[in-house]
C-alpha cells in the first residue's frame, strides 16, 4: 500500500509553515489551537479539520487551497472530470458580449426548465451530466436574455451561474466559484430578484467562511437580510432561515464563546422552518425542519464538541427526500465526529455510506479525505476496506 505521508493536509501545512521560515511553536502562538495539536496534525495524528485549516492559511496568509492540495486534479482526471472546467469558465466569460448571432436558443419556457432542473441535479449528485450540460445552457440563456429579455430569463440564467458555482466548489475550483458568483449577482440584478440576491449574499459568506474570515462572512449575511427585508412571502422566509443556518456555523467555527449567537440563529431558523415546512424546492436551498436539525449538529463539530454532535446524529431521522448532497455532507461529518472520538470502524462505515451515496461529492471533499488520512493513522494493521478507500481519493 502507498505511503501517506505527503497526502494529507498536515504534511502541507509542514510544507507551507517552512517556507514561511517559522517553528511550529511560532506557528502555534498564530493560531487558536495549541503547539501540541500543530504537531499532531502536521504528521497526520489528528485530522486537519476545516476550522484549523482555514486558521493556519489565515496566519500563513495562503489560500486555503494551498492546504487542502484543492483541485485535485489527478483524480478529476481519472474521472474525466477536468476536461468539463474549461468550457464552464468560458461560458462565465462571455456574459456582457451581448447576443451571439451563431447561437439558437432554444424556447424560453425550456431553458427555464433546464436550469431548474440543473439544480436537482447537482443536489442529486450528478455532477459529471451537470457539468458537461452546463456550459450550453449558459451559452443560449446567455444569447436569449440579451435577445428578449424577461425577469424569467434573467432568473434561469442566474440560476445557471449559481450552478456553476456550486460545481466550482464541490470539484475544488474556489477560483472559478467567484467568477460563477459574480456572474450570478449580474443576473439577479437584471432579473430584479431580491430573494436570488439574498441567495447569493449567503453564498459568498460561506466562501468567506471556508477562508476563515467570518467578520466578513457574518457581514454578508446581515447584506442578505437587508435585501429581502420587508418581504413575507414563502420564498423569503425560506431565505431568510437559511441566512440564519449560514450565520450559525459562521458564528460556530468562530469560536466556542459564540454558543449564545449559535443557538439565536438556530432558533430563528426554526421559527422561518415551522412558518415554510419542507421547502427544499425554494432555491434548492435544502431549507426546512430537517435541514435546521442538521444545521444544529454541524454547529457542534464547528466547536469540536464531537459527542453532542453523534448524539444528535443518532437522534436525526433523515427524510427519504433529502437532497443526496445533504445526506452525504451530513454522513462526512457524522465519520469526523466518529473519528475525532475514538469511533474508526464507525468512522470507516459512515464514509462508506457517504461514498455509495455521493461518489464523486465524497471523493473531492476535504474533509472527507482528511477523516480517511486520519483513520489510516489510527489503525495499527490497515484493513483492506479503508486502504481501498485511501486508493480512491488518491492516497
């Protein structure tokens, strides 16, 4: 089996910490985390969870992705993944360039229809079909906007960009993310949607969020309530709870001091999430009762409380609708509680479940390889359905 020395994220942040000429005692004393745990992450004891990575990038002044060793592009490769990346930037990059006279959009009502059911798509996990149809629709909604413009128009080609940028994050391209919202918030403007704006406002917080930089997160999603204030209809209400999600695990991964603010977004959402019911079609947000039950449990991995965090997952009974990609983002941090509380085999079998559920979403998610990277280290003897899992993600 292959060494796995150099395929984590601690074997980075050695890298990174070197090149920034300081001892890990230096870096440590930059950190809110102690020399002990530094040292345990950089020679893969301990999980570099998102949290103490966004920290060491902050403190390093590196992208996050410099880090996580994001995109990782071998096994997009492998997957025949990379080549659809292209195509989507160059979609993103003729949006002011007018109509294209070489371009036959197809009607109206079906590009609409296309574009909504490109976000069921992606929350179903089928990225490669989206990814590969993506840069068409872009392209005629692109050309029919700018030919006949209408509010639904403008709209589906804002919920394009929207998709473009949630496979830029769930491949690894941070890069691209931001263009795609960009390109989304030109749209929404045109389309006079306050409630896609609010959307993306949300959004760009949980890019500021991954980064580490949640003053700038949490401004944002004041921005977001700002636009839609005023507003009382299902779809603002919708908006508004999951601001209030976003605003949760912002104030979560800040720091442990923040429970009070924790538990005042939770509880606001929940209010939004009685007033709405499931409304996961809203936006494809994933909004409602569950999705603030699932919310709750992610703030308690935020704040490293790993045995309240498995506790509410035993009691979380997932709907047979949820979402695909909520599912497995909940089975990814279900394995790095398991795992940061003495838990491998169950650790092992969540990330199982979260592979047969979303392959390619759990193979190109951080943390899910850093739990893999971690559990390889706990095991004395590999066995062969971990080591096999490690081949899969590239260790």
């Amino acid at each position: 089996m292959a060494s796995f020395d150099g395929e984590h994220a601690g074997a980075r942040i050695k890298e990174q910490r070197r090149l920034a000429q300081l001892t890990q005692r230096e870096l440590a004393q930059l950190l809110p985390y102690s020399y002990s745990l530094l040292n345990q992450v950089e020679c893969g004891a301990r999980q570099a969870t998102p949290d103490f990575v966004a920290a060491v990038a902050k403190a390093l002044r590196v992208d996050v992705t410099a880090l996580t060793g994001q995109p990782y592009v071998t096994e997009l490769q492998q997957d025949r993944l990379a080549a659809l990346v292209r195509p989507i930037r160059e979609a993103l990059d003729i949006y002011d360039l007018g109509a294209d006279p070489d371009v036959r959009p197809r009607p109206a009502r079906q590009l609409v229809a296309e574009a909504d059911q490109m976000c069921r798509a992606v929350r179903a996990t089928h990225l490669r079909k989206a990814a590969a149809d993506l840069p068409l629709l872009i392209t005629e909604l692109t050309t029919a906007a700018w030919s006949a413009p209408t509010t639904a128009l403008w709209q589906a080609l804002a919920s394009a960009y929207r998709t473009a940028h949630d496979i830029s994050v769930k491949l690894g391209y941070y890069d691209l993310s931001s263009v795609a919202l960009d390109r989304m918030a030109w749209a929404s403007e045109r389309a006079s949607d306050a409630c896609l704006a609010a959307v993306r406002q949300y959004m760009r917080a949980l890019v500021y969020f991954r980064e580490g930089e949640y003053v700038i997160g949490r401004r944002l999603i004041r921005a977001g309530h700002v636009l839609i204030e005023g507003m009382d209809t299902r779809e603002s209400i919708a908006v508004v709870g999951q601001l209030h999600l976003g605003a949760c695990v912002i104030a979560a991964r800040a720091g442990a001091c923040n429970q009070a603010a924790v538990d005042s977004h939770l509880e606001q959402a929940a209010v939004c999430a009685d007033r709405t019911g499931d409304a996961s079609e809203v936006h494809w947000l994933s909004f409602g009762p569950t999705n603030v039950k699932l919310h709750r449990m992610s703030a308690a991995v935020e704040m490293r409380l790993y045995d309240d965090a498995l506790g509410q997952a035993r009691e979380i009974a997932l709907p047979a609708g949820l979402a695909t990609s909520r599912r497995a983002h909940y089975l990814i941090d279900r394995a790095r509680s398991e795992a940061e509380t003495g838990h491998a085999k169950r650790a092992l079998a969540s990330l199982v479940e979260a592979r047969k559920a979303a392959p390619e979403q759990t193979r190109y998610h951080p943390g899910a390889r850093e739990t893999i990277s971690s559990l390889v280290h706990q095991w004395r003897q590999t066995p062969n359905t971990l080591g096999n899992m490690a081949a899969w993600v590239g260790m």
